[in-house]
C-alpha cells in the first residue's frame, strides 16, 4: 500500500507544543493514537488527503491510568492492553478490563487505545457498552481548555462522533466502583480471537446487606446506533432481589429496545432472541450463581 | 523526516515518509524481508515485530510513531539466544510448514517468553491468538513454544 496520504504529519513532543500548533491552524486536524482504525480507513479511501495528522500516541502527558479522589482517569494514549492490565482498573471498573481484554488479538490490543475505539465510535467497538453502564465521561481539549463531555453525547451514530475539528480527547474519566460491585462482560463473535463483535454484554450490579439490588446497569453493544442504557430496564432489578422472574423480565425488556430502537433490521430476527438468551445466562450465573 | 530508532539493537536514523507503515519502511526502505505481509488489515500476523517489548502487528503501525522506540524483527531475534531456541524448537517439532507465518510466530512467542517466563498454556494460546497460520493446525507451534519454555528454563538455572 501506498502512505497514509495527508497533507502534513505532525507528532507534537509535548502536550504544550500541542496547544501551540493547535492555537495557530485552522486547517483539518486527524488525530491519531494507535492508528489501528485509521490506517485502515486510510486503506480504503484517501480521507486524510487535505488534513494534518497529529500523532499523539507517544505525547508522555496523554499516556496512563490513574486515580483521582472517587475517579479513574484514562490517557487517550493508553492501550487496550494498558487498561486490560491496569490494576486500578481491574479493582473499580473491572467490567471495562473484561471489555478491553475482547478487542481484536493481543497484537492489535497493544497498540489501539481505547479512547481511539471511543472517537472512531464504531458500531461493532467492544469496549462501548461497557463504558455506557459505567457512564464515562471525556475530557475534552477545546480552544485551548479543557470542557467535559457526556460520553453519550460524544458518539453521534454509527462511525461519526459529534466532536469539533480540533477537538481533542485527552482523557476518560469514569467513577470507581466499590470493590463488591459483581459484573460481566459477554462477547459473541463469530470466533474466539479477532472476532468483530455482534453483540456485547456489559452489566454492573450490586446488592445490599439484605441482598436488595441498589445497583444496576446493563446494556448491549454492537445492536444500537449508538451506545445507550436503560432507566426502565435497570429498574426492574433495583431494590429488588434478583429472581428468575426479574431476570427474565430484564432480558425481554431489553431485548425488545432493539425493534424498537434500531428499527427491523435483518438482523433483528438474530440479535432480539440471542440478547434475550443472553442476558438470561449473564445475569443468572452473575446473580443467582445458575447456569442457564 | 528523519526518524531515529533503534533497530535490531542498533542505533539507526532512518529518512523516509513518517506516514509509511512501518512493515514497509523495514522491508522496502531497510531491506528486512523476513517480516512478511499478508492480510495488511491487523488479522493474520505474518508482518508481526516487536515495539519496547510488545508484539503489534506492524501493517497498523506507521513509520513516525517509532522515533525513539526500540523495534525487533525476526532479523534481530535471530541473532539472540532466545530467538536461536525457538528457532530450534519449531524445526524440531513441525511447527514450519510453508514458513509463511513463521517469523510472525517466532516474534509473539519471542514477546511472550521475554515477559513471562512461565507461562500456561491457556497464557501461550491467547498470545498467539493473533497470529494465523494455514498449514500446521497451530499444535506443533505450541508444543515448540512449551518446549522452548523448558530449555530457557534449564538454561537460566544453569
Ligand atoms: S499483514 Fe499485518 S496482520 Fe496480516
Ligand atoms: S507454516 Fe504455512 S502458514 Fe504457517
């Protein structure tokens, strides 16, 4: 293949040399981390012809994970297997570990970044779900400040986020949960490593001393337009103790959002009963410690 | 642009386009063939090397993001210890068939081995995992690598 056709490539030293050329272009700016996604859609059209690459993958300041108060903060330039590994992440986020550690094959985890899997918003991106039932939030470099965004509010549909150009993600920040927090992660390819995903599972729950649920979450990835939960799915279990019944309830209830949200597809008469199915095995094994 | 490296343990200034992928920097540009391209979309690991210690599949790595980074190929391994084992080991147990995927599987099991030095089967499969090979059925590459282990083992305890 030929370059990555663009018209300039520009790997700034320093977040400060960063701010700087940033503060003095108005061209397009196409950041890239790992480069992963992007060498790709370079393969199949030259989209970056007119615009400055900036490479932010070695920026020292954007690499890491580390603890803030009650929070994780993610740098854009941690890998999938930076964040899989992360001990901070396994003990507050542990459902994110699991989401990371399903991404493409080892090779591909160790140089794609997670907030690249964020901004390229793709519709199969594994780690989505997991970071809507955490309810990320981005860090948000604009005109030189930092703004934060709802990451829902960052991935607009398939393929396309609603950032501006120039806008760059230096950080996700997601609270901690505490450490008796169960969860789960359930991703179903077509084969075991390098699968593209078809539908993930990403669920968080946790009981109180009496066994009532005081906190829930669960959604599905790869099957909405953009990542997404439920109130009124989550609010079956909440202050409840999970039951068969409740369990099953959960699984219909969000199984029925995909017709209802991401209209009939073809592959609706697949993902409704196998997200049913599905979330039936998660949350019993997780729950009621049954295999269904 | 002038990118500096460190190439197979030596020090080297390479000029050449920052948005080349770095497999054809190394292969057009540093004439290093033994890094192979199959799928060039990140799924078959023939164009596998090393960066600062991980293996990455070097179709989706472009040439700029190595300045200041250390990079092995199967070249370099070839001329460590480690790399002269594994070596050993795939030729005595079947694991080179058309040899295609080989020296991508050398430089996983390279990373792997370098970082763990016990590891489990389950821990040898999953570092494969992003490395495809047509013509062994995958058993023989990692009994070689479980053999591998063994000889580094006894080696280091000598
Ligand atoms: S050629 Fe790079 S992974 Fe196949
Ligand atoms: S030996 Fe032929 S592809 Fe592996």
């Amino acid at each position: 293949m030929n370059n990555v056709k663009c018209k300039k490539y520009f790997r700034p030293e320093t977040l400060l040399e960063l701010k700087d050329f940033l503060k003095n272009t108005s061209e397009n700016v196409s950041y890239i981390a790992g480069g992963t996604d992007l060498i790709l859609h370079a393969r199949e059209k030259d989209i970056y012809e007119n615009n400055i690459i900036v490479d932010i993958f070695n920026l020292k300041e954007l690499k890491g994970i580390k603890e803030e108060g009650d929070k994780i903060v993610i740098g854009a330039g941690a890998t999938h297997t930076d964040v899989e590994q992360s001990d901070i992440v396994n003990k507050y986020a542990k459902v994110l570990a699991l989401a990371c550690r399903s991404v493409g094959s080892v090779l591909i985890r160790n140089h794609s970044t997670l907030c690249g899997n964020i901004c390229n918003a793709s519709p199969a991106g594994d780690s989505l779900s997991s970071l809507a039932v955490l309810g990320a939030k981005l860090r948000v470099l604009r005109d030189d400040k930092i703004i934060e965004l709802d990451f829902f509010d960052v991935i607009d549909k398939p393929e396309v986020n609603k950032l501006q150009n120039k806008d760059l993600v230096v950080e996700i920040v997601i609270n901690k949960l505490d450490e008796n927090v169960k969860c789960d992660f359930f991703k179903l390819g077509r084969r075991k490593a390098l699968a593209i995903s078809r539908m993930t599972i990403s669920t968080i729950c946790k009981t109180d001393e009496s066994g009532n649920v005081v906190l829930f979450n669960i959604t599905c990835g790869a099957t909405f337009p953009k990542p997404m939960t439920f109130e009124d799915v989550n609010n079956i279990l909440i202050g409840k103790k999970p039951s068969k019944e409740l369990i099953d309830e959960v699984a219909k209830k969000l199984s029925d959002k995909i017709p209802e949200i991401a209209g009939i597809r073809k592959s609706t008469a697949y993902k409704q009963p196998v997200c049913e199915k599905m979330v039936k095995r998660v949350l019993s094994k997780m729950l009621l410690n049954e295999e269904v | 642009m002038k990118i500096d490296f460190t190439l197979n343990n030596k020090h080297i200034t390479l000029d050449t386009e920052p948005t080349k992928r770095l497999v054809d920097a190394i292969r057009d540009d540093l004439s290093l063939t033994g890094t192979k391209i199959g799928c060039e979309v990140g799924e078959c690991g023939a164009c596998t090397v090393v960066i600062d210690g991980e293996a990455v599949t070097s179709c989706l790595v472009l040439v700029g993001q190595v300045q200041g980074k250390n990079v092995l190929t199967i070249e370099g391994l070839s001329e460590l210890e480690i790399g002269r084992i594994l070596q050993k080991c795939f030729v005595e147990n079947g694991a080179v068939q058309c040899g295609f995927c080989t020296p991508g599987m050398l430089m996983s099991a390279y990373a792997l081995l370098n970082k763990n030095q016990n590891p489990s089967k389950e821990e040898i499969k999953e570092a494969m995992s992003g490395n495809l090979c047509r013509c062994t059925g995958y058993v023989p590459i990692l009994n070689s690598i479980e053999k591998a282990k063994d000889e580094l083992k006894t080696l280091s305890k000598k």
